[in-house]
C-alpha cells in the first residue's frame, strides 16, 4: 500500500525538521487514523521526503523529515493542456483530477469562440481548482505540482511555442495522426459545440496538428483525457534519447 503523500510549500529542510501539516490534511490524517510514529511522505515544492508523523492531536499535527525520496514519478516530457473554458464550470472540475493523474504539467484555460466566458465566476474557481490539482497530485504520487494559469484568449494560442502542437478535431482531415515524439507537447481541444471551423483553420496555419480520437463525437470533457491516455501509453513506443 502506498504511503499518505502531503504537499507543503518549498521551503529550505534538512533531516530531522518538524514541519506543521495544514487542516486539511489534518482531516486526512485523522480519516487514515495514522498515529505518530507512522510513515508518510511530503513534498516541498519539487522535493519529494520520507517523513514520519511526529505528533497528532485535535488541532495539529507535525511531521517530521526523515531523507529525501530519490524518485522519478513526472513525464519524460512537459505536457502542456491548453483546456477550454466550457460553458459549465463544473465540466472543469471533471477534467483536472485525470488530466493531473496522467501527468499534465501545465494546464491553461482557454476562451474559444463557444465559451462562455464569465472573468467574476473564473476566477472565483481557481481556488477551488488550485485545490483539485493539489489533491490529485497527492493521490497520485505525483513529485510537482502542474501549473495552473489564468486564462488566456484563443488568439494567444496562435503564437504558443512548443516542439509539437496537438489539436483534436471532430472532422475527418484525410491527415495521419502526428508520431510521438519525446519532446514538450501542447494539446487542445474544444469546448461544448466543438472548435470552429475558423477557429481550426488558424491553428493549423499556426503550426497545431490535426489529431482524430475515433470516429464517435466525444463530449468536450472526455477529449483531453482520452488524448493524454493515448499520450501515456506512447511513451512506451516513442524513441528513447
């Protein structure tokens, strides 16, 4: 069985530090019904440590440092998901914890033309999604946190730099899938209702290659996650450099 993972803010540590877990993982701690002594692990910015809780009460708990974890849990290439913004907020929350759990390490919202896009009710959810990432690095076993940003226009995806662009598109394009390579990869799909043909058009002018997920429709919040499963399970059979 894995061991609790807790991630804390980056801070300089050496063995032996006691550091104060928050309440939130204060809840978590006492549902586990962990007791001091017993083995958890925590991450400090991209540092990840063995740790053991050192104490455990009502109101607090801390762990102590025991050595650092020698690990590699993150992709061999930054993967970068260029999301849109759906109409329902919610559909966001759906997406974050799969997409976090295949090792998306960049996640930017984006406003297309079928957004519908609120900046007061945006922003009022980061916070909440900020929170969804950290949870599901934390179930995952994640090393790093992925990087949520604010959100961005379609426009600025025109002039996104990445060694491979991906855009999943409804529409046959007569066009072989893109190969995988080991490098940074940015994907896109659509909202609900789907990328506009306009739309499309200046991403593949830009550089963003057609990518087909099968002949069905899929719904704006199954894309991203069946694209990045497909991406997982090409790593196996890109070259190794």
């Amino acid at each position: 069985m894995s061991l609790p993972r807790f991630f804390l803010a980056p801070s300089p540590a050496v063995e032996n530090d006691l550091l104060p877990l928050d309440s939130e993982a204060l809840r978590h701690l006492r549902a586990l019904r962990l007791q001091p002594g017993d083995a958890l692990e925590l991450v400090l910015g991209d540092q990840p440590w063995k740790a053991d809780l050192a104490e455990l009460d009502r109101s607090r708990a801390l762990a102590r440092l025991v050595a650092p974890l020698h690990e590699e849990r993150e992709p061999p290439f930054a993967l970068q998901a260029c999301l849109p913004l759906p109409a329902q907020l919610s559909l966001f929350d759906e997406w974050l914890p799969p997409l976090v759990e295949l090792g998306v390490t960049l996640i930017q919202p984006v406003i297309y033309r079928r957004s519908e896009f609120d900046a007061r009710k945006t922003n009022a959810r980061m916070e909440r999604w900020e929170r969804l990432i950290q949870s599901a690095c934390e179930q995952s076993h994640r090393s790093r946190r992925p990087e949520l940003r604010p959100p961005i226009a379609f426009e600025a995806l025109l002039a996104w730099e990445a060694p491979q662009k991906w855009v999943a598109y409804e529409l046959a394009t007569g066009q072989a899938n893109p190969a995988l390579r080991r490098e940074p990869l940015a994907f896109t799909s659509g909202p609900e209702g789907g990328i506009s043909d306009e739309e499309f058009a200046a991403l593949a002018a830009a550089g963003w290659q057609p990518l087909s997920l099968g002949r069905s429709i899929l719904r704006a919040v199954t894309a991203p996650v069946a694209l990045l499963g497909a991406v997982q399970f090409g790593w196996g059979q890109a070259p190794r450099t």
